[in-house]
C-alpha cells in the first residue's frame, strides 16, 4: 500500500510540474512584445497614455471655458438688469396723460331731423384720430 501512494504522490508531481511548464511558456509568450498578445498590450499602454495626455488637455480646457462662461453669464446679468431699469423707465414715461377736448359748436345752418337737440356736440377737437371723434361725438349724444 506504501508503494501505491509513493506512486500516486509521484504522479502527482509529474502532473504538477507539466501544468507549472505549460504556465510558464503562456506567460512568455504573454510577455513577448512580437506575438499578438504583446502587442496589443503594448498598443493599449501607448493608448491609455496619449488618452491620459488628452485628458489632461480637456481639463484644462474645460476650466477656460467654464471660467470664460462665468464671465459672460456676468456680462448677461449686468445688461439684463440695465434693460429692466430701461424697461421701468420706459413704462414709467408711457404712462397716459389725460388728454382735454375742446368742444367746438357746429357750423350746420340747417340741422338734420335727428340731430335736432345735439348741435353743439358734434364736432369734438382733440388730439385723437378722426375715427375717435366720431366715437367721442357719438358718445356726447
């Protein structure tokens, strides 16, 4: 029985050391920068160092930018309070003023039939339009 397990001991080991043996040629090969594995890592290390260049360009970048923005966010800020004042002012001086109306008595020798009790308050002057006279006038009636 003693024999048996000196034989599965040392079978054991042969196996071991061909597995150990297979390991060590994968990771030569792994290692050689002219098989295809080697290259692609030696490809990804280059990649991963020019993409780590150009992100600390677009860092840099980012910050002008942010802080060039900041300052025209600023500028709109300061013109948009200036046309509100201007906006208020403008309101302000807009207000409507009352307008006085003279009344002029008409000149008709003959008056119409219907208009008989409201000479004086045809002709209306003031500074409105010609179609608001006609209003005014009609509203006097």
């Amino acid at each position: 029985m003693a024999v048996m397990l000196d034989l599965i001991i040392g079978l054991g080991a042969i196996c071991a050391a061909a597995y150990c043996m297979a390991l060590s040629r994968r990771l030569r090969a792994l290692t050689r920068l002219d098989g295809d594995v080697g290259k692609a890592i030696a490809v990804l290390s280059s990649q991963v160092d020019t993409l780590t260049h150009v992100l600390r360009e677009a860092e840099a970048s980012s910050g002008q930018a942010g802080s060039a923005l900041r300052e025209q966010i600023a500028r709109a800020d300061a013109a948009a309070r200036k046309l509100e004042l201007l906006m208020a002012a403008g309101q302000a001086s807009a207000e409507p003023t009352p307008h006085f109306s003279a009344v002029a008595p008409r000149c008709d020798p003959e008056p119409d039939s219907d208009d008989a009790g409201s000479a004086p308050f045809d002709r209306v002057v003031s500074r409105a339009g010609p179609q608001q006279h006609r209003e005014t006038a009609g509203a006097l009636r």
